[in-house]
C-alpha cells in the first residue's frame, strides 16, 4: 500500500532532516598545507582513479559553475592543476576531493548542489517506486548502466522518509 505515491509526485518535496550536507562527513587521510601530494598518501594508497570507474548522475551546470570558480588567491591555479584524490558517495550522490598541485588548496567538488529540494537520492527512489519496481530491480539497473548503487538500507530510509512525506501531505489536506 505504501508503494503508492504516484498521485503526488508532483508536488515538491523538501526533506531538510534527510538532507546532511555532504560536506560534514569525516573525510580521512587529508593532508593540508602540504605542497607534495602524492596519491600514495591518501586513503588505501590505492589508485584514486580505480575507484571512479563506471557512470554518475551529476548536475552538469552545477560542474561546471564549480570548475569556473576555482579561484586560488595569489596564484594562478585552475582545474588543471587539481590532482583528484578521491570520491566520498553518499547514495547516488558523490563529492569529488581534489588538492592543488601548486599551491595546496583543497578542493570538493559535488556532484550535485546540496540545497536540492528533491536529491538524486530521493528522485532515484520515487522513480523506482512510481515504476512499480524496488531495490532488487535497482540492483539491475545500476549494475547494467555501470554504476555505484546505493546500499539497500539507504534505499528503505529514502523510501521511509518519501512516504512519511506524502503521509503528512495528505493528512494535511484531509
Ligand atoms: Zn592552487
């Protein structure tokens, strides 16, 4: 019964206590003010391009508005000179680290703005529900279109947390 949210998917759904910036998760292994940054002294000392592999949802705009206001005071960087170093995923949403080779600076880069009102975590969902599909047939999807998914957990809370929403809505208008 709770598969049922077509009739009000087009209202805007807004999800603030869902939503946790990005930006706030632990990132581990960084290294500042440090003009030499070797890959190796990051994360697993892996490869930060091995874990990149395969397609991403972004926001091209969002991209490339990012790319365009890298700006490092007193030098003259650009996106060229970011070494990327790897890639946090929250879901379907990703943040990209990057240091500068010049001068140091650390640089995310989302794939997404974060003030969404519906995320591609939330959209991704709603589209499966509306579809009549769940998890296992997300599985499919993303493994076909090579692509991280987001683990079935996530998954059940954005559903939990969709549902609650149009729950609330429709008490509302009762
Ligand atoms: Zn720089």
């Amino acid at each position: 019964m709770n598969e049922h949210l077509n009739d009000s998917s087009s209202s805007v759904l807004i999800f603030p206590e869902f939503e946790t910036p990005i930006n706030d998760r632990a990132v581990s292994g960084e290294v500042s003010n440090n003009l030499t940054l070797p890959s190796s002294s990051y994360g697993d000392g892996s490869d930060p391009w091995k874990n990149l592999e395969g397609r991403r949802i972004v926001n091209m705009r969002h991209i490339f508005n990012s790319i365009q206001l890298i700006n490092h005071k007193g030098f003259e960087c650009s996106f060229r000179d970011l070494e990327f170093l790897k890639e946090g995923r929250k879901g379907f949403i990703s943040t990209f680290y990057f240091a500068c080779k010049i001068c140091g600076t650390k640089v995310t880069i989302d794939s997404e703005k974060d003030d969404n009102d519906i995320n591609i975590n939330m959209a991704i969902v709603s589209s499966i529900v509306n579809i009549g599909q769940g998890y296992s047939q997300l599985e499919e999807l993303t493994a076909t279109l090579n692509m991280p998914n987001m683990s079935n957990r996530m998954y059940q809370e954005t559903h939990t947390n969709i549902f609650n929403h149009f729950n609330d809505i429709a008490w509302k208008e009762m």
